[in-house]
C-alpha cells in the first residue's frame, strides 16, 4: 500500500515535531528495546526546514518495529505494520 506519490512524502511525515513525538511516546509503550537516547536527538532536530529523516533511518537509529520501507516497482513503498 503507498500512502504518498513519489518517496517524499514519507520524510515529509516524520519532519513534523508532533508526529515524532507521538511515535516516542508509542514506541515507550510498545517497544522496550527503542533507542531513547538516538530518539533524543531526533526530537531535538524535528520541525527544523534542515531536517530530514527518512522512514528506513528511523527504523536503523531507533530500533523502532512497526514501519518499514519495501521497494516497489516504481519507487518506495512505506507499509504501516502495527507490531504490538
């Protein structure tokens, strides 16, 4: 499923400062293994016009489950798998 055209729109969703800290807060919840303090520094970069992350790097840098990033045939795909 592709929920945005093209692969910026993915990045675009986790530049939103109050996008990444709701995902901080689920992750808390959900995911003892989330890595706090790389997500630290995230937090302190989101919402700036030079940040950019995308969902693969966030997955790497976090330890985050629940998003992943697939190939499709003409670009990124970005599934939502909700991993509770």
């Amino acid at each position: 499923m592709s929920i945005w055209p093209g692969r910026s729109g993915s990045r675009d969703w986790l530049r939103n400062r109050n996008t990444v800290e709701y995902l901080g807060i689920w992750k808390s919840i959900y995911n003892p293994l989330f890595y706090y303090g790389e997500f630290a520094i995230i937090k302190s970069q989101a919402g700036l016009n030079s940040y950019k992350i995308s969902v693969k790097d966030w997955g790497e840098k976090t330890n985050a489950i629940g998003l992943k990033v697939t190939a499709g045939r003409y670009g990124g795909h970005m599934r939502i798998l909700m991993i509770i």
